[in-house]
C-alpha cells in the first residue's frame, strides 16, 4: 500500500523554482530519508505535502485520498503530521497545555466554548501519559520555554505524535541537539510503530542513515538519486552533490 | 482565596447603591459596567484571538442606533432590542469576512475603516440618523413591570447583565473554544497543521465580540436616552481599545480596570482636573513604559514581588507561572 | 461647468495638502511598521506652532511654517527615539502610546490655543485669484498644488538618488537584510521619523488657510492619511502621491455630489483595497 504519492510537483516563486517535477512514492510503513544540500527544497517538498505552499503542477495523494486540492487542516485529520525546522511551539504555556493542543486539533471538543478544558479528564490523562512516555511528565507543568532545546525537541515529535498520524514528516529533527539528546530522539523514533510511515528531512548523516530504509537525495527541486542505503551512498552522483559544493 | 475575593467583589458590587454616595456615582458605576462589557468583548479579539480592532465602536453604534430608530417609529422595546442584536450580528460577520483577509496591522487599517465607514453614515445620512443631532429616547424597557428609570434600578440591570457577561468570558476563556482561540494568536501555522480552522475559529471570536458590542450599545443608548455620531468616531474605538491594552489584555478584569480607569478619569476627575484628558494620555504612556502588558498583569507581578520581597527580606524575582 | 473645475482644483489642492501629510506617514510605517497615530496631531500642532509665529511674532508665512516644522520633527524624534524604539514590533504598546502622546498633545493644544478656531491668511502674493485661459483660479491652492509637487520631487531625489534614500529603500524591502549590511537601522529609524513629522507638521501650517485649525483637526486628517496609504501602498512616494489626488478627488466629489454617503464613498475603496490588494496600488509588502 503506498502512503504518500506525490506526483509532477511543480512549485515556482517568482523566477525560482523549487520543485521541478517531483514524483516521489513512500510505502506503508516506510522510514524514508530526504538528504540534500541546502536550498535543494527540501522543506519547501514538506509544505506542499502539508498544503502550507500550493503547488502550481502536480498531485499529492495520502494513501487512497487525493490531497492535492485539500486545506492543510483538513489533512491533519486525515492522519498527516508534521514538525518543523525552527521550533515554533507556544513557549507560554506549559508543556502540558502544548500536548493537549495536540490532542485538541482532532477532536470535537475544540468548538466547545462551554466546556472547561482543565475538567477534560480523558484528555489531560492522555496528555500526561504521551509526556510521561517521552521521559517528561514529570516537568508536564514547567512552561516550555524554561525547559531545554532537546526536552522542546522531543515535546514537538510527541505532539506530532499524539496527532495519531499515517504519515509523520519529520523535518530536520536533530537539528541543535547534542549527542546525548540526539541518542534519546533516536530511541524515541525507533518506538514508533510501523503503522505509522516516517519521511525525514536530515542533515546529519551518522544518526540518519541507519534509520532509513530507502533514501531520496533532492538538489535544486529535483530528486536526484533514489535507492536503498547502500545504492544511494555508493551512487557517484550522491557524492557530487555535496563534495562538488 | 479566589472565590472569596469574587463574593466580597459582587457584595461591594451589588450594595453600590447603599455606599457610593448619591445616584451621580450610582449612574458612573452604571458607565463602567457598560464600558466593561464593550472592552471585554473587544478583548475577546484583542487578547485572545490576537486582532486589534479600532472599529469597535461601529458595531456599538449600529446597536444603539437601531434601537434608537425603532423606538423613535413606534416600535417597542423588545422589538427594537431583538433588531439591534439582529442587526449588529450581521454587520459584525460582513465585517469579519472582509477584515480578515489580513491580520496585524492590515485587521487595524480595515476595522477602523470599517468603523469610519459607519460612522459617517451615522454623521451623513441625515434623514434616518438626524445626523450630529443624534437620535433621543424617551422611555426605558421594564422587564417583569419593574421600572428601570431610576438611576438604583437602571444600575441593577446592568449589573446583571454585567455579571452574566463576565461569567460568559470566564468560562470562554477556559473552555476548549478559548484555548483554540489563543493558540491561533500564538502560533497561527502550527495551529492549521494540528487540524484548527483557523478562519472559522477567528470569525467566531468576531462574532462574540460583536455580540458583546451590541448588549453594551443597547444599555449605552438606554443609559443616555441619546445616540449621536460622536460615539462611532475613531475616538470612540480608539477609547475603547485602551481600555483594554491598558487595564491588561488577555485577562478577565484588565478590561474592566481599563473601562473604570477611563471613565473615573473622564466623569469624576474632569471635575478636579482640568487637564484630565492629558492626564489620561500620560497615563496610558507610563503604563506602557512600566507596565506594558497593562495595569492588572502589571499590578499581580509588583504584588508577587513586594510578597517574595517581603517573604525572604530582600528582593526575589519571582518564576513566571505558565499560561 | 465651473461647479466641476473648482471641484477640480479643491481636489487637487487637497490631495496636495494630504501627499504633504501621508507622505511621512508612508515612510514611517513603510520603513519602521508602526501605524504611527500620533500623525495627525503632528499636523495641528505644525499649524498650531506655525500660527502663533505668525499672529503673535509678526513672522512671515514661509519661515513660520518652517520652523513649525522643525519643531514638530524634533518632537517626533523625541518621541522616537525615547519611547517607540523600545517598542519594536509590539503592535499594541505602539497603539496605546502613540494614541496616549496624541490625547497629550490635543489637550496641551487646547490649553494653549483654547476651542476656538484659528484662520491663518494665505501669505499676500498668493491671496485672491489667477486668471487662465479665460478661466478664473484660486491663488494659493494654485501653489499647494505647486508646493506638492515640488516637495515630491524633492522627496523622489532624496529616495532614488542618494544613499540616505538608497538606505530607506533597502530599510523599507527588507529591514533585517538591511542590518546585515551594515544599515544603521535605528538612527536612520529616528531621521525618517523626524522626516516624516515635520512635513506633517509643515503640511498643517500649510493648509490652514484652507481648513483653519481647531481641536479635532488631528483626528479629522488621520483617517485620511490613512486611507491615502492604504490606496497607494505603504512606502511608495508614487503611491502616496496619487492615493493623496485619489482621496483628495472622493472626499471633495463625496462630499459635494452624495453627501450622505461622502464617508461611505471615502472608505469603501479602503475596504475594497485592503481586502483585494493588500499592499495598495503601488506597494511592496502587505501591511
């Protein structure tokens, strides 16, 4: 079963194309590395996956469901989620109160101007169990922005989590950690089920490339080289791209 | 600690009358109720949703002026009350959806355009509005045959109302709806991408806040007996916007401080100084060099401080609870 | 036929006068993003200052108008440079205060000058009417048409063709970008302030031959200018100068022709822009 199908992406700002033609296809349950220097338009593929950016050409299907036409929001609800290069959380509320957002999004619950969300027992205990699972219920009441990058790093991957997606993109996850969070990220990851397809965007090859299963390298909008691992790190045009920067 | 400080509140609230000394003050504490219930619905948006509106005192104008209007051709009160909200709504959501296509700076350029736009009908359009004469009432509604002429009476019916508003914005604000609504201030994109409509959720804020305008323009004109022009002026909007940023945004009483700071300063301080109009302008500029996020947020921290301060014998900062 | 050709010339004329007062307010908000609301008090308080060196100092039109002027800039430079530089980005301090300065202002006029309306006369040689081609026209709305146009050439000069131009151009596509080349962001912040207040305030004295000046003239023109940035885009000195002529055109034919709806007929295109093309007609960024 494919999860994703992107199709002929095509995507222009201004005189500069950021996506020439992009067809890119992710099985179910697949865990794929998007590689490529900066500017190749990586996460710019993410936004139109997401619907943040609409494309000027081409198809973005999510499993049996074309998209392409679909507000991003809509797609959140269809199992779609996301995290982002730079953290954007809500830095004044608790760590708690960022989960429960989450959870929020997808369920009725957010039109209801009566309900008290503090008395939401469902919720909170989902909340805090999400946060106890990646190591932090005990600071669920801590503000985020006194916790530490990596604590808000694993914050933002248990939200896109508690969304209970099909498909989870990851952008640049590693970003700014240090090895010992970058250790705890990756044990994270590796909790994931298989019921949910993993796409990432990553920088860092030494805690990447075991964790893909089929890698795509992207250069100036184009899909590259696409393979294996072991394909895709031998292939002469993968080392041109980055040594030939 | 809380509940008690909200029952003396109502106490002291309710026994107005008895204390404050003449119905002159009765009739200043009926002002603050009805600027409050306007800043608090203009807070909805303001502190809430995040949109600064410097239109608001359009949508309270069109609810006094309909009720004026009908009353002067013969309707009833229940009639004209029943149009004024009807009608407030619809402009509120025609405004709505064209205010916002933007957000920040181009929501304040529209609304106060918005804003001026109903105003110079109300000013123009001479035949309906009688333009800077205004429009004058004669009589009050009297729910239940009970008088509201008296300024006791009149003042018991906006503190009801008053009340109930202020319990609506309580539980908004903590409601599932209201953390939505904060959160598409905070980070609009994160909030699209965890699943939030959130143009629907904004354009639902609107129309609580307009809802909020309408009640307070009813009471505005049945206060006054009187509606002119001059309330739906940019002043007007820009009035009621203070209130707001200066008593606090975002909290349930700053927009209440807010509308007993201005209209303290303009009905009972134009008494003893005759430039209160400056005073009011160098309040609000030292409110905004010192307290910045206004005067009830403001006050709470000096209070912690003075507290921690007091506690361990020199100065603490205190941590910043979440939320 | 002369109904429509002193139409005509009043719209110009106060397109003129509005160019005099938007322009800066373009620039500020163009450049620093702050919808800067103390602007109309600039303008009467440039009239103000400018009629009491005429009447009570005997000054002549021009150099009353001048210093008025200057004294509106450094005041506004004062005001930039203590009080909005802290401010940056906060949208609602930048209200609350540049609405608190204006309350100040309009008071503290109001105990100077008192409430009742102050006429200044047009300097002499521009006092009563040119004939034209068989036509007969005002003198001195003649020249605020001159002196508009002549002030945006000045202007369009300074913008395009030298570096303290080339560096609000930059500060006003990009203010971030403009930092990292070196732009002394803040100071020019403060002179593009003062710039924009004085030709507010030098735009007050200007026109009070025309409006005379009283209390509430500040909140009278503020929509105004308002309106006139938002049609011609925030930044742009062609945009500030044909919104001036376009709101100039409306308010006058407005209020002459459907009195009623003058406002109406004034913010409606405000509405219809704002919503269609957010950057107005010639703008770079949307507000």
């Amino acid at each position: 079963m494919t999860a994703l199908a992107i199709q002929q992406l095509d995507k222009s700002f201004g005189g500069l194309r950021v996506a020439r033609g992009i067809d890119l296809v992710v099985e179910a349950g697949e865990r794929r590395l998007i590689i490529g220097p900066n500017g190749a338009g990586k996460t710019t593929l993410f936004s139109l996956i997401t619907g943040e950016i609409a494309p000027d050409g081409g198809s973005v299907a999510l499993f049996d469901d074309d998209i392409t036409r679909m507000p991003a929001r809509r797609r959140a609800h269809l199992g779609l989620a996301r995290t982002y290069q730079i953290i954007t959380l809500f830095p004044k509320d608790t760590l708690l109160h960022n989960l429960l957002l989450s959870l929020l999004g997808l369920s009725r619950l957010r039109w209801n101007p009566c309900a008290r969300l503090a008395k939401q027992d469902a919720l909170q205990q989902e909340a805090r169990q999400r946060l106890a699972e990646i190591g932090l219920g005990h600071i669920a009441d801590r503000p985020l922005a006194q916790t530490s990058y990596g604590e808000r790093r694993r914050v933002e991957i248990a939200m896109a989590l508690a969304q209970k997606p099909r498909v989870l993109l990851l952008d640049e996850p590693f970003a700014g950690l240090s090895l010992e969070e970058r250790r705890e990220v990756r044990a994270l990851l590796a909790t994931v089920p298989r019921d949910v397809t993993i796409v990432m965007i990553e920088h860092d090859m030494d805690v990447a490339l075991d964790f893909a299963d089929r890698i795509t390298v992207m250069h100036l909008g184009e899909i590259v080289v696409e393979g294996a691992r072991a394909e895709v790190v031998a292939d002469p045009r993968t080392r041109e791209i980055y040594l030939g920067e | 600690m809380k509940r008690v400080g909200w029952a003396v509140a109502l106490i002291v609230l309710a026994a107005v009358p008895l204390w404050v000394g003449g119905s002159f003050y009765v009739n200043i504490v009926s002002q603050i109720l009805i600027a409050a219930i306007f800043a608090l619905g203009l807070d909805i948006l303001v502190g809430y949703a995040g949109l600064i509106s410097l239109g608001h005192a359009g949508l309270f104008g069109i609810a006094a002026y309909t009720v004026a209007i009908l009353l002067e051709h013969g309707f009833g009160h229940s009639v004209a009350i029943i149009a004024a909200l009807g009608m407030t709504l619809a402009t509120t959501m025609l405004f709505a959806v064209l205010a916002l296509r933007t957000t920040g700076i181009g929501f304040i350029m529209i609304t106060l355009a918005l804003g001026q736009l109903l105003w110079g009908l109300g000013y123009r359009w001479i035949d309906l509005t009688h333009g800077d004469n205004g429009v004058s009432g004669t009589s009050r509604p009297m729910p239940f045959n009970i008088s509201l002429d008296s300024a006791d009476h009149f003042y018991y019916a906006t503190l009801l109302i008053f009340v109930a508003v202020l319990i609506g914005m309580a539980i908004l604000t903590g409601s599932a709806f209201g953390a939505s609504l904060r959160g598409t201030r905070d980070q609009p994109r994160r909030m699209t991408a965890l699943g939030f409509d959130v143009w629907t959720i904004r354009f639902i804020a609107c129309v609580m806040s307009g809802l909020c305008s309408a009640v307070a323009g009813i009471l505005f004109f049945y206060y006054n007996e009187f509606i002119s022009p001059h309330a739906l002026a940019l002043s007007a909007s820009a009035e009621v916007l203070l209130m707001v940023i200066a008593g606090g945004s975002g909290t349930l009483l700053g927009p209440v401080a807010g509308a007993a700071l201005v209209v303290i300063m303009k009905s009972v301080m134009s008494a003893y100084i005759e430039r209160w109009n400056f005073t009011l302008g160098a309040i609000f500029v030292l409110i905004v060099l010192f307290m910045p996020e206004g005067l009830v947020p403001g006050s709470r921290r000096l209070v912690r401080f003075l507290l921690a301060a007091a506690k361990t014998g020199r100065g603490a900062a205190p941590a910043r609870s979440g939320g | 036929m002369s109904l429509w050709l002193v139409l005509t010339v009043n719209s110009i004329a106060f397109g003129g006068l509005l160019f005099l007062l938007s322009a800066g307010f373009s620039l500020i908000f163009g450049l620093m993003r702050i919808p800067n609301l103390t602007h109309g008090s600039f303008f009467m308080l440039g009239a103000y200052f400018g009629a009491s060196f005429v009447i009570w100092g005997s000054a002549p039109f021009w150099l009353a108008a001048i210093i008025g002027a200057v004294l509106v800039a450094l005041l506004g430079g004062l005001l930039e440079r203590f009080v909005l530089r802290r401010l940056a980005g906060q949208n609602e301090a930048q209200v609350l205060v540049t609405l608190g300065v204006s309350f100040m202002i309009a008071d503290l006029c109001l105990m100077e000058w008192s409430g009742d309306p102050i006429s200044v006369e047009a300097p002499s040689p521009l006092q009563g009417v040119a004939r034209f081609g068989g036509l007969i026209f005002p003198t001195y709305r003649i020249a605020i048409i001159l002196l508009a146009l002549i002030v945006a050439v000045a202007l369009w000069a300074l913008i395009d063709g030298t570096r303290l131009g080339a560096m609000i151009r930059a500060g006003v596509d990009d203010p971030q970008m403009a930092r990292i080349c070196g732009i002394r962001v803040s100071t020019l912040f403060t002179v593009v302030f003062c710039l924009g207040a004085g030709l507010a305030g030098f735009a007050g004295m200007i026109g009070s031959p025309i409006l005379s000046i009283y209390p509430g003239l500040d909140s009278d023109m503020l929509p105004l200018a308002l309106v006139v940035v938002i049609l011609g885009g925030t930044g742009s000195l062609l945009g500030s100068l044909l919104g001036s002529f376009v709101v100039g055109f409306l308010y006058n034919f407005g209020q002459a022709l459907l009195p009623e709806l003058a406002y109406f007929v004034l913010f409606l295109p405000m509405v219809l822009i704002l919503v269609m093309r957010p950057q107005g007609l010639f703008g770079r960024r949307a507000p």
